[in-house]
C-alpha cells in the first residue's frame, strides 16, 4: 500500500529468495554539495536504510535484493531518527529498487524524479495512475476525519459511517489492482495486487481470474504460492462456517489452539505493535473484554508482528494492558493464520461462537460493543 490510512493498516509484501546486486544513481540538479539522501527499502521482513552524501547534484546506492521492493528517498531527513510530523513538507521520492541499474534524474528536487532503466518503475507509474481517484478520495476522507471534533469522533455512528466508506474504498483499490494484473501477467507488481484483491469480500473471483494468468515464474515465488491459501479463505471465513483451527504460540513458547477456547465466544483479533489504528482500538478492546470476561467471552489475539520484533510485541501487551492470550509466528503479513483467514489489513477480528462457528467478523468500536450487548445483555427468557 502507499500509505499507512487512518483506520487501517494495509499490507506490504515481501519474499525471501536469492539476492541479486542493484545500483541507484541520482543527478538531482536542485540539491547542493552537503545534501544527504536517506534510502529505505524492504529486505528479508525488515527495513533497510542507508545513506548517501550529495556532490554536484549526484548521488549513488548499491545494495542487493531477490525480488523488487518498494523503496523510499528522503532529503536531508532520517524518519527512522526523527519522525516526520503531520504537514511537514518533505522532499520525498518513492518508487521501486530492482537488481541492476537505475538511473535517478530530476532539475530540482527528489518529488520530481523521473526513472530510467527499470521496467518495474514503468508499470508503477501505470499502477499509480489508476489508483489515483481511489486514494484521492481516502485522502479526502482522511481529511474529513482529521476535521472532526473530539466529541464526533467519539461518536460511535460517525466512526463506523467513515470506517464504512474506508473499506469500500479499499475494496476498489483492490478491484484497480485485479485490473491491473490482468493486463499485466509477468509483472512482479500484479503479485502484489492480487496478494491484497484476494481475500477481498468482492474481489476474491477478479483476483483468482487474474492469477491464473500469471506467469509460472511469479506463480512459484513465495508470494505466488500464498496466494491460492488467500483465494479459499474468502469462502471458508464466512459467517456461519466453523473457524479455521490453529495452533500458535505465547511471547513464552506456550503452544495455544483456537480450539482450546470451545465453550466461549472468543474474539480472536488480529493486531500488531506498529499498528497504531490498532492500538487505538485497544482501550475499547480492553473495556469490552472486562465487561464481559465472567459471562463467557474471551479474547484471543494474533500479532502480525515481523520477525525480531517480539520485544516490540510483548512491550505493546504490558503498554496496553491486554490481560488476555496473545500468539504470533511472528512472520509480519504471511503469519501463518492471518494467511488461512484472509486478513490483509489490521485490526480486524472474528468471533466465534462456543461451538466454534463464526458469527461476526470485522467488529471495531461500537460494531463490537452493540454485538456484544446483544449476546450478553439481552434478559433471559
């Protein structure tokens, strides 16, 4: 995804296969002697970052990676270090670094760049293209959203009015990429659209359409061998068909199965420590699981946290007081579970029933409260 929406945290794919060499070469006439250029990039789950002195406008990057990655350049500032705040104006590219030579040319300033020598950079401008009127409109719902009182947004009926338009965004955003893929059977990027349109609620048969299209070669990377366990999730998840069972483990080893938990209704949300719609979600979470702990509810968190992570993970459950179980293969977005359930973006849940059937998914703020209401508070007959 582009970027990080204000009620859900999207996913960014990555694979692990053998690593070939790229090369990033910049001439930005705009910048001065003493500039630096800060690149971020994804390699192996984890965020790679490295820097670059500017002289004469140029500058250079070399590095290895198995498969393309979406990357970042930033100006004279490290967000990593020094977290941009909201409307600071930076000087930032993104784009996609592949094995071999990519040439970087601008007259001013990184926004500008235009790249050469990368046919990946091609088909994402493409994609960009088509995306557009779709994340125009997420960014003016953002907008919308940041323009709202405290007391609005603490409205359950405006938040969930807004969460609503929010998904069905995300669904086009979906359907743009299933497009996309169809017309483009050999591209790396037509993996990563299918990848989100797949365990979409509307787009799962456009994503199965366009990936059987694809190439043998994108099939068999290991994005391409997950996709098919994401196509069947969408009819396996339905409301009303017996949860998927699993087993995962505690930050302390503990091996734990859904079906331990037959007998309650238990909410098994899937979460991660990065996540900030996620933690902010967390005290409603929190209150709900008190409320109704003693009258057979439970919760049972999943993490999609990355791997080396589990010290972010376990700070996050004591920070937010999450009393309840928490697992994780800690793998990110191929998290084993997150992969049979179809879940591409986070938080999202589903409650089970005591007889181990999904009845709900998807609940956040007053769409849990009300489901929750309606189990435990109504008077018995």
């Amino acid at each position: 995804m582009k970027k990080l929406f204000f009620l859900i945290c999207g996913f960014l794919p990555m694979a692990l296969m053998a690593q070939q060499t790229f090369s990033i070469n910049g001439n930005v006439k705009g910048l001065k002697n003493g500039d630096k250029v800060y690149l971020f990039y994804q390699l192996d789950d984890q965020t790679k970052s490295d820097s670059a002195n500017v002289q004469n406008g140029k500058f250079h990057f070399t590095g290895a990676l198995a498969l393309p990655s979406q990357a970042s350049l930033y100006l004279n500032k490290n967000p990593l270090v020094n977290k941009a705040v909201r409307g600071e104006n930076l000087d930032i590219f993104r784009f996609y670094v592949e094995a071999g030579k990519l040439n970087l040319s601008s007259t001013d300033s990184l926004k500008h760049i235009v790249v050469s020598g990368s046919l990946i950079n091609k088909e994402y401008t493409e994609w960009k293209a088509l995306r557009k009127p779709v994340e125009d409109r997420l960014d003016a719902l953002d907008k919308e959203f940041a323009a709202l009182t405290d007391s609005q947004k603490g409205d359950g009926h405006t938040v969930q009015t807004m969460i609503g338009k929010e998904k069905q965004y995300m669904e086009d955003l979906n359907m743009v990429g299933a497009e996309f893929a169809k017309t483009h059977p050999n591209s790396y990027l037509s993996l990563l659209t299918i990848k989100q349109a797949a365990a979409g609620a509307k787009t799962t048969e456009a994503a199965a359409q366009a990936y059987q299209n694809l190439s043998t070669q994108l099939k068999n990377t290991e994005i391409g061998k997950s996709i098919p366990v994401l196509l069947a999730s969408s009819s396996r998840t339905q409301i009303g068909n017996p949860a998927i069972d699993f087993t995962q483990t505690t930050p302390e080893g503990k091996a734990v199965k859904l079906s331990d938990f037959k007998g309650k209704y238990v909410l098994v949300d899937f979460w991660a420590s990065w996540c900030s719609p996620c933690r902010e979600e967390n005290p409603n979470l929190v209150a709900a699981y008190n409320k109704y702990k003693d009258k057979g509810f439970t919760v049972l968190g999943v993490s999609l946290d990355n791997p080396g992570k589990k010290d972010a993970w376990m700070k996050a459950i004591a920070d937010d007081k999450l009393t309840w179980t928490q697992v994780s293969d800690l793998k990110g977005w191929d998290n084993v579970v997150a992969l049979q359930y179809g879940v591409r973006s986070v938080p999202f849940n589903f409650l089970i029933d005591p007889a181990g059937k999904i009845v709900a998914k998807d609940l956040r703020s007053e769409g849990l409260n009300s489901k929750l209401a309606e189990l435990f508070d109504a008077p018995t007959k």
